[in-house]
C-alpha cells in the first residue's frame, strides 16, 4: 500500500490549500464553518481571479478535486480551540 501523506495531511493537495489559504481561514477565527463553507471560499477567490484560465484552470480544478476539506475544517477549527485554551 502506497502512502500519500503529506507532512501529517491526507494528500499533498490538502496541505498546499492549508498553507497558502491559512490566513485567510484564521479570518473565520471562533467560526464554525463546515468543510463546504472552506471549499466556497477558495472556489470563489479562485473565480475573482480572471486571470486563471484555460490549462491552468484545468489543473487546479484537478488539484482541488483531492482536497480533504473535511480535514482542513477540522484543522481550523481544533486551531481556534487551542488559541482559546492559551487565551
């Protein structure tokens, strides 16, 4: 059996979305959000950006399909349970 993890996350799709889009989750600091709320937000930032067209497109639209939004819900929202604990 092959292992696709990556640095502790499902796939190395997951980790790439935490990590570029973290600062923009921790905007929903004491939030609930569910996993479809996290994946709307990035859908619709990459829809604000026009100039993603064509190939490109095609392949984030690929790269996005294997994202664990579910694990990134739960990231944020264990995160936010922690700041709170250390507050």
């Amino acid at each position: 059996m092959v292992d696709n993890t990556y640095h502790g996350w499902t796939n190395h799709s997951t980790w790439m979305v935490g990590l570029w889009f973290n600062d923009g989750f921790d905007k929903h600091s004491g939030s609930e959000l569910e996993a479809d709320d996290y994946r709307n937000w990035v859908w619709n930032y990459l829809e604000d950006n026009t100039e993603i067209t064509g190939f490109v497109a095609d392949v984030v639209t690929g790269f996005l399909a294997s994202v664990n939004w579910i694990e990134l819900a739960d990231h944020v929202r264990d995160a936010n349970k922690l700041e709170g604990a250390d507050a």
